[in-house]
C-alpha cells in the first residue's frame, strides 16, 4: 500500500507554484487546438513529459471541458492543472506551500492555499512503453493556468482566453466523489461497485481539496484496519495490501473531472491525504476519509 501521510502529499504539491513566474519550456506541438467561439464536439490537449518540462500541443485555448492526454517523452512524474485566484501572487503561493509542508506548517497556511490555489486535477505520467494516460476537467474562465510536472518542478504556462466554449469529455462508466458528512467530516461517496475499467467521474462536493489514492485490499480488510496501520508508523507493506493501485492528482472544491483508469478486479479503499486545515498537519485518511468499494 502506498503510505501517504504528509510525505506524500509534499511529493505531490510541495513544488507545484515554485518558481511559476518563470514558464519555460512551453512550445508549440501536434495536437487538438480551436479557437472558434461556436461549440465543437472534443478539445485534446497532450502533455509531453521531457527532461526539460512539459511541452503542450498548444499554449492557447478558449475556456471549456479539455481531454489532457499525457505522454512520456523522456521523463516521468505527475501533471497537475492549477490557477491561482486574482490577488494572490507567484511569490505568495511559493512561500505558502513552503510552509505548508515544512515542519511547522498551520491551519492558517493551509486555509490560505485552500482558498487561492484552484486545482484542475492531473494524472500521472505513463512508465516506459505504456499508452498515454488521460484526464479531463472543464477550464472554467479565461485566465492564465499552470501545468506543472510536480515530480521534477517543471512546469508551463496555458492560457484560457475569449468565452466558454462548449466541448464534450468522454462519458463516464463509474463515479466516485468527495463530500462532506453532515457532521462536518470529509468523505468519499462511491456505490458498492464500479468497473475495474473506463473513465471515472470525480466531484468535489466537500470544501477542501482532495485527491484520490485508489489502493486495491484483502477482502477481510476494514477502513479501521487501514487507520490502524497509518497510526502505528510502520512503514512496512501492510499484509493487507494488494497490487492493484491508481491515484488522481488535486481537485478543488466545485470541480469534476474525468479520469482514465484500469485495475484489477476487487476490493478496494480509496483515500486523500491532503493535509486538514482544522491543523494544518493531518492528511485527511488519517481523520478517516478512507471507503472500501469493490470494482468488478
């Protein structure tokens, strides 16, 4: 099982805005580019991942629902959409997220980011010799987003301009959301079953940013198990843990994406470990935002 906690989240976005104020490596490619105000069926973006950054199919695009279709072309990580709200510069967010995930992070920090990051999702980039891998999400507004390799700190600039343009994303064969109990807590809701295969469609209907961690399990295995196991420090595989693995990159609150996936059949919980903004430190799996489902 791969052990989050808030290791794993700084892998994830410690360096996400770090130096977004120098674009680099953005440059024209093949690909899907319309600039037509009138609706159009699809719009793909592909995302090369290279040694020197991302490298997009175009820079440009009228906002509306895009398909990022990520390749490797010479480097591995993870690719992560993001914008920043208006009056919170380059320069904030670097320190933000410096502090989010030192030592001595706080709510305060975490509320900050919360607030002024908007995360458009991401997926990672494919291993040696795989097919690409796949997520769409609508870019909602005409503004300046970043798309960041989160792994290697290199990113790139893509701008939204003009109006929303109506465009498709593929149809979803299963669902799997973020929501916030009644009670106030983070939750994941998923139904008993889901396909081990297709795209899932991912809400974010909770107030925090999420992302989903998709582990496969023993069948005997309980969401008390997996606490259990986060708590005690072990950082050994635990013995219920199953090959079967899959994870999204950031989502925030009010936004759905789509994402293209493929595991084996069975059992499985689904985690965030985002840190909680009630302390500033507390991934939420370890504050229970753990659900088993089944895909068949």
């Amino acid at each position: 099982m791969q052990t989050r906690y808030r290791a794993a989240a700084t892998a994830l976005l410690l360096t996400a805005t770090a130096g977004l104020a120098a674009t680099g490596g953005a440059a024209e490619a093949s690909g899907t580019h319309h600039t037509s105000a009138r609706a159009t069926k699809t719009l793909t973006v592909t995302i090369k991942s290279t040694k020197h950054g991302p490298v997009l199919s175009t820079t440009r695009l009228r906002p509306g629902k895009t398909l990022f279709k990520v390749v490797r072309a010479g480097a591995g990580g993870t690719m992560q959409v993001l914008r920043l709200r208006s009056g919170y510069t380059v320069r904030q967010a670097n320190k933000d997220f410096a502090a989010m995930f030192g030592p001595n992070s706080t709510a305060k920090v975490v509320q900050r980011v919360d607030k002024n990051v908007v995360f458009y999702g991401g997926i990672d980039v494919p291993a040696k010799g795989a097919p690409a891998n796949f997520w769409g999400v609508d870019l909602d507004r005409a503004d300046t987003y970043y798309v960041a390799n989160l792994q290697s700190n290199a990113k790139t600039v893509l701008k939204a301009r003009g109006t929303h343009q109506r465009r498709a994303l593929p149809s979803p064969t299963g669902w799997l959301n973020a929501a916030t109990s009644d009670g106030g807590a983070n939750v994941f809701v998923a139904p008993k079953t889901d396909p081990h295969r297709g795209w899932m469609k991912t809400t974010n209907k909770a107030k925090e940013p999420h992302f989903l961690v998709l582990n496969q399990v023993t069948e005997p295995t309980t969401v008390q198990d997996i606490v259990d196991y986060f708590m005690s420090g072990d950082q050994n595989p635990p013995s219920f843990g199953r090959s079967g693995f899959t994870e999204t990159n950031v989502i925030s609150p009010g936004h759905t994406f789509v994402w293209k996936y493929r595991v084996p059949r069975g059992k499985y919980a689904v985690m965030c470990f985002w840190p909680s903004k009630t302390d500033g430190v507390t991934p939420h799996a370890a504050m229970g935002m753990i659900t088993l489902f089944h895909m068949v």
